[in-house]
C-alpha cells in the first residue's frame, strides 16, 4: 500500500523482529524517519544499520518498554535526533506457555503485564506528552486477537491484551479533540519468529491455527505493517479509538 510520510518521524518497538520489524521497514519505504527501539539490542541495531544502508533514515534504541526511565530516554531521543514524533507503533510485547489460571506463577502474571500493559501505558504516556506539545500525532497499540475474545491457558496474555484494548479507547477519547488519533491492531496468529518460537517448542499446532483461520493460513507481517500505516495515515482520519480485528476472520466467528 502507498502512503507518503515524507518528513514525518515514527517510532517502534519491538522492531528488532517480526511485525515491528516489518512496520519500521515500512514507514521507511514511506518516507518516514523511523526510531527501531527493542529489548534485543544487537536484534534492533542490525535491523537500523541495514535500513540506513539501504539508504533510509533509521536509528536504533535498546529499550526495556516496561522500564519508565528507558522509555522517557527513547522518546527523547527520538526527538532530538528527529526533532519532532509524528507516529508511534507500540508492538513490543511477550508471551507465556500455557497453563491453567490456577498453576500461573506471579512473576510469569507480573512478567507478562509488566512488558505487554504497563510498557504500552508508558510508551504512550511519553509519546503523548510530545504529540500534546505539537497538537498532533497517531499512535497504534498492538492488542491481539485475545484482546477480544478469552485465550485458554493464557489468562496473563489475554488480561493484558484487553487492557490495551481500554487503554487505547481511554486515551483516544482524551486526545481525539487535540489532534491526536490513537487506535489498536488486533492481530491473528501471524508468521513471526515469536510465533515460530511456540511452534517448535510444541505450544502451539501451526495446523490447528489454520483449521481456525476463516482464511485457511496465517497471517503475514507485512499485513500488519500495511494496517498500521493506514491507520498512521490520513487515510484513516476519522478512525478513532478502535481495536481492529486483523485476524484473518478469527473472532467473527
């Protein structure tokens, strides 16, 4: 999909890899100036260093997004080394091995709430307090197909996901009127190494993933990325607040 971010700034995290990494590459191909933030700090530099080789403006942050000091120093360096920050993709994110509600460890719980709530809350807070100097922005928060409906055996994983569903219709009714939109992804089982990740360790079938899928297969990172430049762009300007459902037709079942 074609859309234009000439002069404008986007920051991502989790971009070391996967639907980040996809959607940093993006926005590059846009135009866009893009921050790369991830906890793999080898992962996001290599990924910036290649978009810079190939002739793109990108440079990379080591960011854990459930550390509030961390997150404060990437969006500031966004800004002093970008000048401004038109768009933020927060995408980092973790998951858990399966287990019953019950036998879930609280430091699994506090693991898994801490990067995949509490970091998306912080990234907005500093993004927001930006995109609140300037009078405009868009930011796009990566919920989950479990941010919509209950997930067996991951009850940290969909309880986070759900929340960033809330966070999302919070803030963007906060902001709508202050010229800055702020919407959710709801992705599907997508092709990621995260993904790929579960598959090897036997915590998750890839065949009865598609046997579940309307549309017979997995997702494809670049989807992902396609749906969060369009929700980035003026194409979507009067988007607001909304957990989109990009899932191959999973949850309307």
């Amino acid at each position: 999909m074609n859309y234009s971010f000439n002069g404008k700034v986007a920051l991502i995290t989790g971009a070391g890899s996967g639907m980040g990494l996809a959607s940093a590459k993006a926005f590059a191909l846009a135009g866009a100036s893009v921050v790369l933030a991830d906890v793999n700090e080898e992962a996001v530099k290599t990924s910036a260093e290649q978009l810079v080789k190939d002739g793109y403006k990108a440079i990379a942050v080591c960011c854990d997004v459930s550390n509030e000091q961390q997150v404060k120093e990437m969006v500031d360096k966004t800004v002093n080394d970008f000048g401004c920050l038109d768009a933020a993709f927060n995408n980092a994110g973790v998951n858990s091995p399966q287990t019953d509600t019950a036998d879930l460890a609280a430091s699994e719980y506090d693991r898994v709430m801490g990067v995949n709530l509490r970091g998306v809350w912080l990234c907005m807070k500093y993004e927001l307090l930006q995109m609140r100097k300037q009078g405009c922005g868009t930011i796009v928060n990566c919920s989950s197909l479990a941010g919509l409906v209950g997930d067996a055996g991951r009850a940290a994983y969909s309880a986070a996901k759900h929340g960033v569903v809330g966070l999302t219709k919070s803030a963007a009714l906060e902001y709508a009127a202050r010229g800055i939109r702020i919407n959710a992804i709801c992705p599907g089982t997508i092709d990621t190494p995260m993904v790929h990740s579960m598959i090897e360790s036997g915590d998750l079938s890839e065949e009865e993933c598609i046997k579940l899928m309307p549309i017979g297969r997995l997702g494809r990172e670049d989807e992902m990325a396609d749906a969060v430049l369009w929700l980035s762009s003026q194409a979507s300007s009067f988007v607001v607040g909304q957990a989109i459902a990009v899932d191959g037709g999973f949850t309307i079942q």
